[in-house]
C-alpha cells in the first residue's frame, strides 16, 4: 500500500478562526524596502491555529510543553467518525459506537471538520463531555484531538470539565485539527509543537501518515 500524507494543521493568519486577538504579522525587513531579505514577526498565542496543549494548561506543577516526550506526539493513532453525533456533545456510548479501543492516541473526527471549523469566527460546535474524557482514561488514551477551538463542548465553556479531566491526569489535547479529508481508521500521528520553554501550548504541525503501518 502507497504512503500518503494527510495535513491536517489549519493555515495561521489575520482573520483566521481565533480565541480573542488575532495573529498579526509584520515585516522587520523586506527586499522590496532595500533589505538583503525578507524577515517577518508574528504575534500569536500559544493556542493559535493547530495546536497542543500540554498538561500544565489546566494543572500547575505538571508537563509544560517542551518537556513532552516525542514519542507521546509521534506514533500509531486511531481517527473515529463521530459526524453521525447530532447534537453538541459526544458521549462516552458515542465514543464506543465510533469503534473507541485502547488506542493510546485517538482523534475525533466530527462535523466540525466540514462546518464550525470552517467559520471565522465561533459558530455551534461539537465537543465531548465528562463521561467521554472518562472514557478515555480508562481506555489509555494518552493524547485526544478534536476539530475545533477546543474539547469542550460549548456547556463546558463554564468550568471546563474535559481539560479539568484530562490535563492533570496527564493527556496531552490536540486541538484545531482539519479532519475533512480522513477516513476513520488506523494512521501514523506526527503533531509536533515549538518547544516554548515553560508553556502551556504551541501551535504544531500535524500530519496523518497512511499506509505506515501496512507497510512496516
């Protein structure tokens, strides 16, 4: 079986579906101003676009960012399609009907990924609910990734009770993940943050590698 490739990061720019400030980018030098080259600086945050949160986002004293282990962000992953969820939150029987084993790195694939994610700006979105992120502990899952701004559903913007159960248990939250173009089913995961010293997040590039499995 052929390999293939799926990116599944979002494109990072001005106008870009955001939490709060935008990403604003300006031009330190330029050829077209006399320089020798062309230099930029970006102004983002730390959840900016595709992204991973490490536990330290919901939890002080645990993993930050630069201190996950490449292994954790790199391996077997297992995409479940939960487009047939028709409401905003995906329940742990959801979880079960998609195919949930003991995948230790699992991405949820939901309509997210042909709408809300989509949008510009903040649109009903599908999330998990408590039960489900229990789930996922039981079933060791060491690192989840959703198509949309964040797990939680749009209820759990009040207390976030998915990263306040995942994050001190120690899973790792990939978020903002473009799923259009995946099929349920067994890939290699690569999502690998800037390693900023002490934080909480970093955007990451993420890529699905079909056919890596078949063919080792």
């Amino acid at each position: 079986m052929p390999i293939t490739l799926h990116d599944i990061s979002v494109p990072v720019g001005p106008g870009m579906l955001h939490y709060g400030r935008q990403p604003e980018k300006t031009m330190v030098e330029s050829i077209a101003n006399g320089d020798d080259g062309n230099v930029s600086r970006w102004l983002i945050g730390s959840h900016t676009g595709t992204h991973l949160d490490a536990p330290a986002h919901f939890r002080d004293g645990m993993a930050t960012i630069e201190q996950l282990p490449v292994e954790l962000m790199v391996g077997p992953a297992r995409v479940l399609d939960l487009t047939f969820v028709e409401g905003s939150e995906v329940g742990a029987d959801d979880l079960l009907r998609a195919g949930l084993g003991d995948d230790e790195r699992v991405l949820l694939r939901t309509r997210n990924s042909t709408g809300a994610l989509r949008e510009t700006v903040k649109s009903p979105w599908v999330g998990i609910d408590a039960a489900a992120a229990e789930l996922l502990l039981e079933r060791g899952v060491r690192l989840v990734a959703i198509d949309y701004l964040t797990i939680d559903s749009p209820a759990g913007e009040t207390g976030w009770p998915v990263h306040n159960i995942l994050c001190p248990a120690g899973v790792c939250i990939l978020e903002v993940v473009d799923l259009s173009a995946v099929e349920a089913g067994e890939y290699t995961l690569a999502a690998l943050p800037v390693k900023l010293v002490g934080s909480e997040a970093a955007p990451a590039r993420a890529v699905l590698i079909e056919g890596l499995v078949e063919a080792a």
